[in-house]
C-alpha cells in the first residue's frame, strides 16, 4: 500500500483494494483504514475501495498537520489523493470525524465529482447553541467540552515546545487518557465495552502499546480544531444536490439520533437508515446489517 504526498510534501497512507466503480472512506477519530477491511473485502471484485489513514492516524501517526483547521487540512489531503489518482468520478463515505471530513471536502470543493454520499452516525453540529440541541454529547454538551478544554489548556505548553510524550507530567498523561477513555466508551453502546475501554486506557503501558504516541500532539489538536472551530455542517448539507443516506445510530451517546435525523430537513435527496441496536459506531453493534447497507450503498 502506498504512501502519497500531500501539497505540503508530507505522505498519507492510502489502501487501494479491488476494481471497478471508486469509492472513498474515511475512518473516524482514534480509528484508522483498517477497520474497514472486513466489510469492504467481500466487494472488491466488484468495487475499488481508496481508504486514506488521516494525519495523525494508523500509518499516518507520524504525519504532521500543516494548518489550524484539521477539517480543512484533511479535505485539501483528499484532494490531493483525488489528484493522484485522476479520479472523475467516485462515491464517498465516512463515519463519525470522517464525515465531517467528508462534508469539510463538500463545502471547500464542491461535490460534481461525487456520485452519492454516505454519512454514519455524525452531527450536523459539534456545539449546541439555541437553536441546536444535539451536539457532540447532547445535553452533557458544554459539561464535557468544558472539561475537554481544560485538558487541552493544560497540556498546550508542551504541545507548543513539542514535548516528547513520556517527558509530560504524569498527572497530565493521566488525565488525557482518562478523557479519551470516557470519549473511546462513548462511542459504544454495551456496558462491558464501555468498561473495557475505560480499564485499558487507564494503564498507560497498555493503551500506549495500541495506540501510538509518538507523534501525541496529533490527538490533542484535533480536540483541539474541535474547539475552537465549532463546526457548523448544516449550510453544506443544504447545498448537496447529490444523493444523501444517512445511517444513524438509535442508541448513539456521542450524537443523539434526534439530531441527526434532523439533516434529513437540510439535505435535499435524502434517506435516513436507522440502525436500532447501534450506538456510535455500527461497524461494531451490527456489523451484518451495516455490511449489507455499504453493499447497497456501493451498487446504488
């Protein structure tokens, strides 16, 4: 698999699987490829699946950002990785920060390469406001982006003099786990997983082993683009004129499924696909039925 080089001279890893019609994945936060690889492998005689590692991510960990804005950093890297292959024409899906990718790529570049689009289980909206309740974490909004933010002050003085990861206090390694560990068990829908991500992130020779910290900064400043940036996709949902699905997670703790259906009012040509038994992430709580609506999806 290989390793394509973005605009700023930096490389991406890319899988590039199967033949026929395009369509492009894009993972979500703490998640990499990979993931994608049992569900895509049945289709690749059929399908080409061009599945990125996003900076920061997988065989990407190493790949620095080059801008604020880790949305817009991402979208130019996928049109970048659309430069390199020639690509014309493909379809286009992403799950939770991969979606938002995707949108960031819609807004910025426009969708008349883009045949149809997937959207799993992701906001419109990363804060709630007056008029949007149904942010990330719903009604625990702004207790948690709060605690989040306090984090990230606190760790920003060594994200600045690039800090090797073991050279930062422990109390604060500690507490960055103990955060993503609370974020990583929101994204699940059954108790036990819940408390075996909490238990692993909590021993740090453990987590540190399955997730790479080389490169620790890119987690951070990815919370960090969340924060700061308050993303805001619902004027670019307006503005797609291509076929939209949306698959939504009933039990979703990260983005109550109110909100998401909600899109549906926004985009255009849209269908909304209720998954009953998932949470955030369907690939895991109904791995067969998600299997067959990426089938569906690919041969619409």
């Amino acid at each position: 698999m290989p390793n394509i080089k973005m605009r700023d001279g930096r490389e991406v890893f890319i899988r590039d699987i199967g033949e026929g019609s395009p369509i492009i994945l894009l993972h979500g936060f703490g998640m990499q490829s990979a993931h994608w690889l049992p569900f895509v492998l049945p289709l690749t005689r059929k399908y080409r699946f061009l599945m990125p590692d996003l900076r920061g991510f997988g065989h990407s960990h190493s790949t620095q950002y080059n801008q604020a804005c880790v949305m817009s950093n991402y979208a130019d890297d996928l049109a970048d990785l659309l430069e390199h292959y020639q690509l014309e024409s493909f379809k286009l899906a992403g799950i939770s920060m991969g979606a938002f990718v995707a949108l960031q790529y819609l807004k910025l570049y426009g969708h008349d390469k883009v045949e149809r689009y997937l959207h799993i289980d992701q906001g419109a909206r990363c804060s709630n406001n007056d008029d949007w309740h149904w942010g990330l974490f719903g009604a625990e909004n702004k207790e948690r982006l709060d605690r989040v933010r306090k984090i990230v002050l606190g760790l920003t003085p060594y994200l600045e003099a690039q800090t090797p990861y073991h050279n930062i206090p422990g109390h604060l390694r500690h507490k960055m786990w103990q955060e993503l560990g609370d974020f990583f068990s929101a994204g699940l829908s059954k108790q036990l997983q819940k408390s075996i991500i909490k238990k692993v992130c909590a021993i740090e020779p453990l987590i540190t082993r399955l997730i790479p910290v080389q490169n620790w900064p890119a987690y951070i400043l990815c919370i960090k683009a969340y924060l700061e940036q308050d993303y805001d996709m619902l004027d670019t949902f307006s503005n797609l004129n291509i076929p939209v699905s949306l698959i939504i997670g009933l039990k979703s703790e990260m983005y109550p499924c109110e909100g998401q259906f909600r899109i549906a009012n926004y985009a255009p040509y849209c269908e909304t696909i209720p998954f009953k038994n998932s949470g955030h992430t369907p690939l895991i709580d109904q791995p067969i039925k998600f299997f067959n609506e990426l089938k569906r999806f690919s041969a619409s």
